[in-house]
C-alpha cells in the first residue's frame, strides 16, 4: 500500500470514528479485536498445543525416518552398482592382458561376447589413449586424453571411480598390463548411469509419501479426537469456573479423566468447600455484629424510654435504671475495642512491640487481676513452674491473651473448680497450658471456638459477658508471634489451652 492510499485511508477511518489500535488495524464496534482475541486463545489453548506437539511427534519423524531410508538406499545402490562396476572392468582388463588383446586388436569376440552380457557401456584404450574398441561404436578410433586416462596410463593410480552427481553417471578406469604385469599398455573404462536406481527412488518415494499423507490424515483424525478427550475435563473445568465467578459457588465440580485432573478437580471443590465456610463466617459475622451491637442499644432504648414515659420516677429506680444503661454502654464500648483490636490484628502491616519478658511475672499479674472473680466461684487458681520463663513477646497483647484464657477458663468453670496455668520452655520454644476443671466443649465445637462471635453456649456466654471475639483475638495474637494455639476438651471434665510460642522473634 503507498504512503497516500495509507493517508486517505486514516482519514477515513476518522471520518467513521473508528478507534485506531495500529497503523494498520482499525477495530469497529469491536469485531475485529474480538477475532484477533479469540485467534489468540486458539494458538494459546492447550488442545491446539497438544495437538500440534503430537503433530510434531508423530508425522515429523516419519518424514524424517523415510527421507532416511530412501537416502541409505540411495547410497547403497550406487555403491553396489559401483562394485559391480568396478568388477566388471578389472575382469576385461585381466582377461585382456592375458589375450594379448592389443597384439591382435582384430580379435572382437570376446568383447563382443563381454558387450552382450554387461549393460553398461564399456570402451579400450591403448597407450596413447587412442580408442581401440568402443561398445557402443561411437568413439572408435578416437584420442581420450582425460585426465583419469592419463593417470592410468601414468600408472600414478590404478582404479579410479568418476562420478558427475547432476548427470547421475559414472565411469570406472582400470589399467590394462602386459604379460609380464609390469606396463600398462592400456585402459579399461565402463560407463553407467544411475537412472534405473533413480527411478526406483522416484517410485519408493511416491509410494513413501502416499503412505506418510495417509498415516498423516489418521494421525491427525486420532490427534484431533484426543486432544479434544484429553482437555474435555480441562473445558468442563473452566466452564464450572465461570459459573463459580458468577457466584454458583455451591455447585461441585465432577472431573474425571486421569489421576492428575481427578486431583485437581478435588483440590478445586475442596476450595470452594472454604469459600463456602469463609462466605458463611463473612455472614455469620456480620449478623453476629449487628446482632451485639444492636442488643446493649436496645437494652438502653427500653430504659431509656421507661425514664422519659414514667411519671415521677423514684430516685432509687432512676439511678438502678443509670446504673443498667452504664453497664449497657461499657458491654458495648467492649465489643467495639473488640472489633477494633480483630481489625488491628487482621492487618498486614500489623506490628508488635516486642520487650523481653518475664512470663511467669506476666501470669501472675493476670492472676491477681482475677482472683477477685475466682474468689467468688470458688475457684482455685494455680500456677506451675520450675523455673522462670523469659520471651520476646509484645508484653501487652500477651497480657491479654493470659486475661482471656485465664478469665474463661474461671468463667465456665464449675464451683470449686480449678485453673491450672503450667509454664515451662526448651531450648526454643515457650510452652503454656491452662487447664480448668469446667463444664468442657462439646466435640464438634472444639475446632470452631476461635471462630469470631462462635460461642459454645449463647445463653450461658451472655450471662458471663463475653463477646464471642475474645478467643479470635487469642488466636490472631498468638499466630502473629508466629506461635500456635491449641483446644483440647472434654464435656464434664475440663478444657485445656495449648500454647507454643518462640522464645525468640528471630526463630520464628
């Protein structure tokens, strides 16, 4: 296309508000970038490169194997046609030799008699290279002086092989020696050519190439059909995709095929069972949260309300109703610092202040803080140590990991009970259990109390005036020090606390 035709036709394409990708390519309405993208996702799918990888590996040696084979042949019927060549031109020198043939040049018989068995074309020379006997009665009486002639006339090579590969011919020469074997007194040649060896790979390769098409056209009907079976479960898989980013993330997807698609589809609906569970949390959640900060706000509304619409309000009542709305407030004020102190902890960029701290003082801190609440149940607090304990820990967030353990473990534990807070550490690791005597966790809710707003009992977590949040936090914590926590429980026997925390931020 010339540099103005080029021209003309940008301006019209302005003309038509097309928008241009390129010098050359204009896209309308988006036809042409939906064809350039669906080309590219043929070249780019799997079954397009697995068909052309079989393409690869099943015609392209085969026309390399037969264009082998027919090379070989080819050499090998020079080379024999060559031999017998050569043969035959050292059997009519010898004989020559012993005939003293040119001593009685008249003598045409056995040449005669040679001519009617070889087919190829033979001629004899004498010393001077002059044509004594042509088989073919072209060049009799003819001077050769050729250089393979003279060479063997020079007696400076014996046999000597001539071959013209564009005109497929080849001439052998061979010395003539007197009686003695001493001079050469003459030259054999015999000229052949290589047409009928020609022809016969002419044919072979026809034969050859008709058999690669039609091996080909089966191969690639075979390629085509499983390269389609083998991406089959790779389709249905993508199309089971899409539906999944549509938000049909309850469906399950049933690849079968080979052992490495089966494991892929499990490992894909094992996925969408924790999306499930995350996107029930992620609700769960929510209600959970509107549901705890609506109930203290509701409290405080019937209050609130039984003041405003009640007439002379006694003093002792007004000030129990304060004192309600107070205690309404403070649960709510908890369950915000709650909420803030999840959302600090579920930051990326969240960060610790670690000090070197004495565990065992920190324990007992938490202790003391609780004994008043133990005091009134009656529970026993206890701590076990052989010796004291030192960590990198961001003191005030483990604080309050001890203070929610230790306060649960006091809070739903039975009267007269026992809470038992065993520290001890080894070379690397910190070692925590606190154990209690309490009503214990029902199996299939050990594994979910760290679930934010999860709780065991609602009832019984209401009246002890939890949040539901406060083992998140534990947990969120303890993973941050790069730690591990762990429940284990029994109904009517008592819960254990299990935590692993390096004594070393740098060992994490």
């Amino acid at each position: 296309m010339s540099e103005q035709s080029m021209f003309m036709l940008e301006d019209y394409v302005k003309r038509l508000n097309l928008i241009p990708v390129n010098r050359l390519t204009y896209i309308q309405n988006g036809e042409w970038a939906i064809i350039i993208n669906i080309r590219f996702k043929i070249i780019k799918s799997i079954r397009t490169k697995l068909f052309v990888s079989l393409v690869a590996i099943g015609i392209l040696p085969l026309f390399i194997l037969t264009v082998s084979i027919l090379s070989s042949v080819r050499n090998y019927s020079q080379n024999e046609k060559k031999t017998e060549m050569l043969r035959h031109a050292n059997t009519i020198s010898t004989n020559l030799s012993r005939r003293d043939y040119f001593d009685n040049v008249e003598d045409v018989n056995y040449l005669d008699n040679i001519q009617s068995i070889i087919t190829d074309r033979f001629l004899i020379m004498n010393s001077d290279g002059q044509v004594i006997y042509d088989s073919n009665h072209f060049d009799e009486g003819k001077l050769n002086s050729s250089q393979p002639v003279l060479k063997v006339l020079q007696g400076t090579s014996t046999n000597i092989i001539d071959e013209d590969k564009k005109l497929n011919t080849v001439r052998i020469y061979t010395p003539i020696y007197d009686s003695d074997h001493q001079t050469v007194i003459g030259v054999t040649m015999l000229s052949g050519q290589y047409d009928l060896i020609e022809t016969t790979i002419s044919r072979m390769r026809n034969m050859a190439y008709l058999l690669i098409v039609g091996i080909s056209l089966i191969i690639l009907i075979l390629n085509f059909y499983f390269s389609g079976l083998l991406t089959k479960p790779f389709r249905e898989f993508v199309n089971h995709l899409k539906r999944v980013s549509e938000g049909h993330i309850d469906e399950r997807i049933d690849v079968r095929g080979n052992y490495e698609i089966e494991e892929i589809g499990v490992a894909f609906n094992e996925m969408l069972t924790t999306m499930e569970e995350i996107d029930e949390s992620r609700q769960r959640f929510v209600a959970n949260v509107s549901h705890e900060l609506k109930t203290p706000l509701s409290s405080m509304k019937v209050l609130a309300e039984s003041l405003l619409y009640q007439e002379d309000v006694p003093n002792e009542l007004y000030k129990e109703f304060m004192e309600d709305i107070n205690a309404e407030i403070n649960r709510e004020t908890k369950i915000i610092n709650d909420l803030l102190t999840l959302v600090t902890l579920d930051k990326k960029e969240s960060y610790l202040n670690i000090d070197n701290t004495n565990i065992n003082n920190l324990v007992e801190q938490v202790m003391r803080m609780l004994k008043p609440i133990a005091d009134k149940k009656e529970v026993i607090l206890e701590i076990e140590s052989y010796r004291e304990v030192f960590a990198e820990v961001d003191e005030t967030k483990m604080y309050l990991v001890f203070m929610n353990l230790i306060e649960n473990s006091i809070k739903y534990n039975n009267e007269y009970g026992k809470v038992t807070v065993t520290i001890n550490a080894d070379h690397r690791d910190l070692n925590i259990q606190i154990m209690d005597t309490g009503v214990g966790i029902p199996p299939e809710s050990v594994d979910k109390v760290f679930q934010r707003f999860y709780r065991v009992d609602k009832t019984r977590s209401r009246d002890t005036g939890g949040t539901g949040l406060g083992l998140s936090i534990v947990s969120k914590t303890i993973l941050l020090h790069g730690g591990s926590i762990k429940c284990i429980s029994e109904e009517g026997v008592g819960t254990t606390f299990i935590i692993r925390l390096p004594l070393s931020q740098t060992m994490k």
